[in-house]
C-alpha cells in the first residue's frame, strides 16, 4: 500500500512539474477561460489525458515489452533528461508570465486539450524520455503501479488547469507572477535532484 502512495504521490509531483511548464496547452487554457468557465481547465485537462491514456497503453503493449531489455539505458536517458528540463525550467521561470491573450477562446476545450498536447514537442520529447522511464519502472512492480502513477500525473494535470481557468475565468489574480515563477524554480530544483537520484541508482 506504500507503494502505491508513493507511485502516486511521485506521479503528481513530476505531472506538476510538467504541467506548469509554459506550452500550447497552457495558453489554450488561458485563452478559453477568458471567455469560458471555470470548468474550462478540467475539459481541456480530459483531452490532453485522453492523448496521454494511449499513449501509454502503447508504452505498455509495445514499447515496454521492447524497452524492458533495455531498463537501464531508458532510465539513464530519464535521469538526464530530468536534470535538463530542471535547468531548462529554472532559466524559463526568469521570463515566465501569466498573462490572458487577446486570442478567441477554443470553441471545443476538449478537442483543444488533444491537439495542444499532440503538437506540442515538449510533450512527446516528455513522453520518450521521462514518462516511458517512469512506466516502465512502475511495470516491474506491476501493473497498479502504473496505474497509480498516472493517477497521480492525471490529479496534477487537472488541478493545475483547473486553478488557472478559475483564475482567468473570474477576472483576478489568484496566482502572482512572482509566486508562478517561484513554483518553477521549486519544481526544476526537484527535478535536478530527482534525476540525480534516479541516475545515481542505475545498476549495471
């Protein structure tokens, strides 16, 4: 039962990190709840989470059962690549903001969630590296693993499109941009030392 916490807790943590990185979909949900509700960030969040379901059932029947063999060099490229998106995010939050764009709303929220994570490269790139490398170490302790780590990325996701919609949708700042730039920084530090750990415990 710990681990299961555990996968989930670790899944929302690194879902956030995602999340809150600026992309497509954030701007989608911006844009859409100027016009829209607040419920705006959750169907945008359900699109984007319909794109990741299937995607990771393909990690599980096909890419897993290739990459298994593979473990340690999956994890390796997931470790680095932690570490990179943690600087990356740190250097972006100096010029992250949140600001509403002048842009019409999307009209269908749902179809904007799976076309803004669909083209968005920071999300496959995501995908290849981080995600497949988390699945993957959550199938060797079975499936429920997996199945909690994406609750746990699924909880953030949600969560954090569903407070910016409620923000934009309500007209005031619930978020400062000082505070969003301080969460970056928070979140690229865990993700430097995530990816140091996650490397450091690689067995050749």
């Amino acid at each position: 039962m710990f681990e299961i916490f555990q996968m989930v807790l670790l899944g929302f943590i690194i879902g956030l990190t995602g999340a809150l990185a600026p992309g497509p979909t954030l701007v989608a949900t911006i844009n859409a709840s100027i016009y829209g509700r607040w419920t705006t960030g959750l169907k945008i969040s359900l699109g984007h989470m319909v794109v990741e379901f299937f995607l990771v059932v393909l990690i599980l029947l096909g890419l897993a059962t290739v990459a298994l063999p593979y473990t340690t060099a999956i994890a390796g490229i997931g470790g680095i690549a932690l570490v990179v998106f943690g600087v990356l995010t740190i250097m972006g939050s100096r010029k992250a903001v949140l600001e509403n764009s002048l842009a019409q709303s999307a009209a269908n929220p749902y179809l904007a969630g799976v076309m803004t994570s669909a083209a968005n490269p920071y999300f496959w790139i995501w995908w290849l590296s981080i995600g497949s490398a988390m699945v993957i170490a959550g199938l060797e302790g079975g499936l429920i693993l997996v199945v909690a780590f994406m609750i746990g990325h699924w909880t953030a996701d949600t969560a954090w499109y569903t407070f910016v919609s409620t923000s934009v949708s309500r007209g005031r700042t619930i978020l400062s941009e000082t505070a969003y730039k301080k969460i970056m920084v928070v979140c690229g530090i865990f993700l430097i030392f995530f990816g140091i750990y996650y490397v450091s415990g690689i067995r050749i």
